[in-house]
C-alpha cells in the first residue's frame, strides 16, 4: 500500500494559485523530501494532505484513505509536526504528550506505556516535569515529534522540523526520521535547507507551486547537463568582470568566495582562463553539482 499518493493536487486562493497540480507518491518505509524556497507551496500541500483544507482540484490518498471523501480516517492515521511545533508552553512535557496522545484516542495506560518508550527515545525523562516553554530547542523539537508519533501513525508529516536548531540537533533529528522510516512508516518532510534533502530517499523540487523533478538526490545531480567548474584565490566580482566576455558559452556566477563556471560539455574553459588570468595566483577545478545547482538549473 501507498503511504501517500497525490494526483494533479491543486490549491488556490482566490486568484492566486498556491499549489498547480503537483503529482507525487511516498511508499511505507520511505523519506521523501519537498524541497523549495519559502512560499513555494510546501506547506500548503502538507496541509492538504492532511485534511486540513481541501484542495481546489485533484485527489490525494493518505494512509488508504481519501483526503476529500474521508479526512477523518487521514488525521487517525497520520503524525503532523507543524514548524511551530504546536506545544502548550504552559503545560509540561510530559502533559503536552498526555494531551495529544488524548487527542489521537489513546487511554490512560496506552499513553503512559508510550510516553514511557518515547520519552527515553528522544531523552526526555529529565525533562518530563519542565514547561515546554523552559525547554531547550532542541529538546521542543523532540517532544513536538514524541507527541507526533505517540499513536504510531502509518504517515508521519514533518514541515520545515529543524528551523532555528542548530546543526547538532539536526543532524540527531534526521537520524531520527531514518529510524521512523525503517520501521514503515512514510515520511515526508519539507525543507528548504539543500543539505537536509541530501538525506531523503527521494525528494521533489517545488519552485511557484510547480514541482519542477522527482527523484533520487543522486539522481537529479546526474541530470544536470553542464561541466562545473569553480574558480577560486580571486575575487569573484573581479573575476566575473574579467572572464564574462572570453567565456561566453557558460554560465558565470559568484559563489561564496569563489566563482563557479557552468559550461557547455564540449566547451573547455581552462585556455581562456589560463591567458586571462595569467600571473595571477588562481585555482580552477572541475566539481561535481550539488542540490543547489541542480534546482536553479531546473527552476530555470
């Protein structure tokens, strides 16, 4: 069975149109990523998929059910952390989890043999009695995914989970959402961080609402259709100057405090370079593209 199914899903907001016919699919046991700056329409398809608003044409099933004949059976069987984490500052941890495990129709006994298991999961025992609003970030975002999964969902939705921690946390987090999808459970997760989607098993690109790819990290990066080079010990404004008008074919851009050339593949820029630049203290190699590259190559 299919975790998560979308087909043509759209949304729109008066004339605005948030989300135009995405069509994507997530399997049991799989991390799948939506990546895309903000106001691409990451969140509003988490939402929709969630049942928490309709959407304006398509169809989507979740967990074996339809988010438009039957969101009740989707929110029974789903986990949804939000990006604000959605905890009671004033309740403690350990009655936050008490109120969601409530919420997803667990008893008294059930809740607490979850809370149990989960809040040594996460490392939260020292922190059951605390106010979620005295947490540590880190240690809000894991009692916000605690509460998430307290009723083993079969669908997990994390948007945007690791905004403002710090990369520690992050890191501990995705080492998380792998675990949760060894043992089924679909999730997926938006981001717009490029290093967290290297993680996913697959990821769509989403730019305007449009998904623009789906597929492997590995894979789209074998997609992309220019020789890379980066340019570096010069700087790159300087550089950019300098080289634009000798290596017409190629794409010039800054990069940090370097300047990275995306040529032709029959092109070679290193001639050109080397009788531009020469005397000068440079270094040009040739790079394999990352992420980044591929999605404004995509986007555009």
């Amino acid at each position: 069975m299919t975790g998560i199914e979308a087909v043509s899903l759209s949304k729109r907001f008066g004339s605005f149109l948030a989300v135009d016919s995405l069509t994507f699919t997530v399997a049991p046991g799989e991390v799948f990523a939506l990546l895309g700056p903000n106001g691409a329409g990451k969140s509003t398809t988490i939402r929709m998929l969630c049942g928490l608003i309709r959407p304006s044409s398509g169809r989507a099933r979740v967990a074996g059910y339809d988010v438009l004949r039957d969101p009740d059976g989707v929110k029974s069987n789903i986990g949804y952390m939000s990006q604000k984490f959605s905890l009671y500052p004033e309740l403690s941890a350990k009655e936050n989890f008490a109120f969601y495990a409530g919420i997803y129709g667990l008893g008294p006994a059930e809740t607490e043999k979850a809370r149990t298991e989960h809040f040594a999961r996460f490392g939260l025992e020292d922190y059951a009695g605390l106010a979620s609003q005295d947490l540590p970030l880190g240690y809000k975002q894991r009692l916000a995914l605690a509460c998430a999964i307290a009723h083993r969902p079969r669908v997990l939705f994390l948007d945007e989970p690791t905004s403002g921690v710090d990369p520690d946390a992050r890191r501990y987090f995705w080492d998380t959402i792998r675990c949760l999808a060894a043992s089924g459970i679909a999730c997926l997760v938006t981001t717009h961080y490029i290093e967290e989607a290297e993680c996913a098993d697959r990821l769509a690109l989403i730019h305007q609402g449009r998904l623009v790819a789906v597929d492997s990290p590995s894979a789209l990066k074998q997609r992309y259709p220019w020789k890379l080079f980066q340019l570096s010990g010069i700087q790159p404004l300087i550089a950019l100057k300098r080289l634009s008008p000798a290596l017409f074919p190629c794409r010039l851009c800054p990069y940090g405090n370097s300047l990275r050339l995306a040529c032709p593949v029959d092109f070679d820029p290193r001639p050109a370079v080397a009788q531009i630049l020469c005397g000068e203290s440079y270094r040009l190699e040739a790079i394999t593209p990352n992420l980044e590259d591929v999605f404004v190559w995509l986007s555009e």
